[in-house]
C-alpha cells in the first residue's frame, strides 16, 4: 500500500515528471543524460540537467522510479507499484457486491 498517497499525486501532477515518466515505460533504464536528450529532442523540453535531476529525486522518493548504480552511471527505471496499488485498491471498492449488484 502506498504510505502517501499525497506524495504520489503531487509526483505526478507536473507535466514534466509524467514525460519522464512516459520515456521510461518507453525504454527503461536510462541515465540522467539520456533522459534530458529524449526530454530536449522529442519534447522540447530546455529543462537544465539539475532541473530534471530534482524532478527524478520527487519521482524515486514517490515510489515511481528506482535507480541503479553501475559504475559511475545511475540508471532509472519505472516502479508501476505504487500505482497498481492505489488503482486496485479503488476498483476492489467499486465492485459490486452479492446484496448490490
């Protein structure tokens, strides 16, 4: 279960950490450098690289990223678990009971 469900919605109410996190369900396991690069290309998106550093520091601390070092590269890959939480958490409210149909 997801410890803050405020934390999760304020990570996902910026438009630039949902492209974020778009580029990574496209190709998981990217660098800093490589996210600023899809972000400035695709998206045209003149974040500095601090900038987009702060918003994978509010995604991990959210729960939606997790990193991995390799050397003196950090990878960042996509965690879908506190969304599936909150989202089966909800849809088992919503389904319809025996007395309810």
């Amino acid at each position: 279960m997801v410890d803050d469900v405020g934390d999760l919605y304020q990570a996902l109410a910026d438009p630039t950490r949902r492209l974020i996190l778009d580029e990574l369900t496209e190709r998981d396991g990217q660098t800093l450098f490589e996210i600023c690069g899809r972000l400035a290309t695709k998206h045209q998106v003149g974040s500095s690289r601090q900038a987009i550093s702060q918003h994978l520091d509010v995604l991990e601390a959210a729960g939606l990223i997790v990193t991995r070092r390799q050397g003196r590269y950090k990878f960042h890959h996509l965690d879908t678990r506190p969304l599936r939480s909150i989202t089966e958490r909800w849809l088992r409210s919503a389904e319809p009971t025996q007395e309810n149909p």
